[in-house]
C-alpha cells in the first residue's frame, strides 16, 4: 500500500474546507452560546437536543418559581 492509497484523512486540511465561526447574535450572553458550541462540538445534534430539553424543563421551573413570588408578593 502507498502513501497515496490510505484512507486516512490528511493531516492539515486545505484552508478552503475551514467551516466559518457561527455568528452570534448580540442579544446572546457569550457565556451561553459557548455552553451551547461547546455541547454541539462536544455531542453533536443529539446532545443539542437533549440540552433543549433539559433547557425547556428548567425554564418551566424558573417561571413557575417566579410566578410564586410574585404571588407572594400581591
């Protein structure tokens, strides 16, 4: 087998196959879109989805903890 027949991906691939940065909207914490990219470049699609998910039940919580305190506080 020669070099030319590996299947290995090469090395350094070329300067043109780099994916751009995505872009980040201001309105976004950097804090959270790194939480965010790190759990898609760590676990991909399905880690996003089951960050969604664990994101979607704390939300409910969060609100629901303020609704109480807002309750209280009438």
């Amino acid at each position: 087998m020669t070099i030319s027949d590996s299947i290995d991906a090469p090395d350094d691939p070329p300067a043109d196959a780099q994916h751009p940065e995505p872009t980040v909207s201001p309105d976004i914490d950097p804090a959270i879109a790194e939480a965010v990219d790190g759990v898609g470049n760590r676990f991909g699609a399905q880690g996003l989805e089951q960050m969604i998910a664990y994101a979607e039940e704390a939300l409910s919580e969060a609100r629901a903890a303020l609704q109480r305190l807002a309750d209280a506080v009438e």
